[in-house]
C-alpha cells in the first residue's frame, strides 16, 4: 500500500488539483472580516424561495454552476459529484443532485462534509477512477435553527457558547492539470466521544477530535506544526478553538501560532453569533476563500484544512446521549 502512511493518512503522488472553485455567503457573512475572500456575497438570505431549505438548495445549484463555468467544463465530464449538508437525508443535496446527469455520492460527515468530500474526490483521481470529481456543501443559519435547535420564529436566547450556522455554500471541481493547488495528503479521522452533551457548545465536543486527526496526520507524515503556513480548523468556535491550542499545548506542541480556526474568524466581534460560525458551508467558504486565496496570493505555500463535526442528532439530545465527533483533514500545496 505504497499510498498510505501510517495508520490514517493517505499519499496522493499523482497530484490531483483543485481546479476551480465558487463560494456564497449570505448577508451577514458578507459583513464579516473576510468578505472579499469570498465569490459572492447574496443581497438576501431567502432567493425568491418559499422555504430556507429550498433556499440552501439554490445556493448550491449556483455554487455548482458557476464552479463548472470557472473552467469552462460542462457536466457530462463530471464523473462523480460528492455532495453533503446537515439536513435530515442530505435533502438539500441529494435534491441538487437531481438536477444533474453526474453520478452522485451522497455523504454525511456533518461540519466535516468539506474535508472528507475532497478526500475520496482525491482518492477517486489518484485510483484512475475518474478524471473530473466536482464536491460540495451548503448550510443555512434557518435550516439548521429548525433542525437541531428552534425554530427562528421563537426568538429563543442564545448562550455564548452557541454557534451561528453560516449561511453559504462552497463547490470545487478536482481534476488533473498544470495550475491549482494540488491534494498532497488526506487524514480521515476516528469518531471520538469525551462524553460530553451539551449541545449548546459544540466547539469543547469537537476539539478532541480536530486534536486527534491532526495529530495523527503529523505523526503519519513526519511534519510538525511548523511545516505548514496554516493549519486551518472548520468550526470550532471561540471555545473550541482555546481547548485545541490547550491540548497541544499540555503535549508540548510548537507551532500554536499556525492554528487558526474558520468559525472564530468568519464573522467580526461587533455581530451577534456567540462562539462564531459553524454549519457545512463554514469551512466550505473559508476554505475555498480565506485559504485558496492565501495561496493563490503566494502568503501561503502549505496550508492544512481539518474539517470537524458533531455526529449528534436532535433526537440523540433528547435521548440524553454525548456527542461524538470527527475530523478529516487534507492538506493543500501551492
């Protein structure tokens, strides 16, 4: 198995590339410090549509069409599409998916859509599978609000710990060429369960997991902390974010510093979210905005993106379960 490292690390030496990209946001995304990092900003958080839901699909049918127009490639060369998002049978997903001739993965990883997503697109190319793998996520502040916690229409008070789902959706098209960053490595994590349940801070639940992954892909691959210009985490939060700097910190890690965590930064300190943004599109659109353009720009070389979720379920809350988690990462080389 000359592709893979260690116990949970994957080597891509055909270099597949990420070719094109398209990021939306919402409103009140698009008035966070990294709006111009994204392709578009909506004017509204509704679209004409009738229901938020139908609302997240439209953004990713968009996200998808303009990926495809970026590198003038039309859908009939698309061999597989991987798509996910956090609604019950990944509806916004799989309902996109009907509107299209590609063959489609569905998957569900939660907040971690992203990450996996480009995995096994990478894994696909690297195996001669296929040539063109287009992968996508969308989240809606709206949809997720009715889903795991309250409707909006409630006005129930949130606590600091809370996350905002970003509204948004986030679609690559993975291929090979000459040009894009390339998917040098991909780090699939184990589900880990600290025992924690409350579901009001999802940041402290998925930490140990980002520590986990990301510690394994640096054992796996002989790198330190250091070797990359950014490790870039999904969505823990303000809260999650200080845990994971604490337990690298307790193990004598160096190289804090290059942690930086897309929840934490997509949205400025004078807007309302509590702990800062979560959802499947947060890494989508941070990734595919604030990373690609650190390295398109040439302020990063290597960055690494670790993509976390909470595998819970409104009903496994009720039930009074804990919370376990993931963490994929994949990292990206200029």
């Amino acid at each position: 198995m000359s592709n893979r490292l260690g116990s949970q690390t994957l080597s891509f030496s055909q270099g597949p590339r990420l070719l094109s990209s398209y990021t939306i946001v919402g409103p009140m995304e698009g008035k966070g410090p990294h709006a111009l990092d994204f392709d578009e900003i909506l004017p509204d958080d509704v679209l004409h549509q009738k229901t938020p839901e139908k609302t997240e699909r439209v953004m990713l049918e968009m996200a998808i069409e303009k990926t495809l127009q970026r590198n003038d490639t039309k859908i009939e060369d698309i061999h597989f599409l991987i798509a996910g998002d956090l609604l019950n049978q990944i509806t916004s997903s799989a309902f996109a998916a009907s509107t299209y001739t590609a063959p489609f993965l569905g998957i569900y990883g939660a907040c971690s859509t992203f990450a996996q997503a480009i995995g096994l697109a990478a894994i696909l190319l690297q195996g001669d599978f296929a040539g063109n793998v287009l992968i996508g996520t969308a989240s809606h502040y709206q949809t997720a609000e009715r889903q795991f916690r309250y409707p909006i229409e409630l006005n129930v008070q949130h606590i600091g710990t809370n996350h905002h789902t970003v509204t948004g959706a986030g679609v690559a098209l993975l291929g090979f060429a000459d040009q894009g960053p390339k998917v040098t490595y991909a780090t699939f994590g184990k589900v880990v369960d600290m025992g924690l349940k409350d579901a009001q801070d999802m940041g402290s639940a998925m930490a140990p997991a980002a520590f986990s992954t990301i510690k394994q892909h640096l054992k796996d691959t002989g790198r330190g902390l250091e070797d990359y210009d950014m490790v870039l985490t999904g969505d823990l939060g303000k809260q999650g974010r200080k845990m994971l700097r604490l337990l690298f910190s307790k193990e004598g890690f160096s190289g804090l510093e290059r942690l930086q965590d897309g929840g934490s930064q997509i949205y400025g300190d004078g807007q309302k979210t509590g702990a800062g943004g979560s959802g499947a599109a947060c890494i989508a659109v941070m990734g595919l905005g604030y990373g690609l353009n650190m390295l398109k720009s040439g302020k990063a070389q290597r960055i690494l993106i670790v993509a976390t979720g909470a595998l819970l379920s409104a009903l496994t809350v009720l039930q009074g379960e804990s919370i376990p988690c993931v963490a994929h990462a994949v990292a990206l080389e200029a």
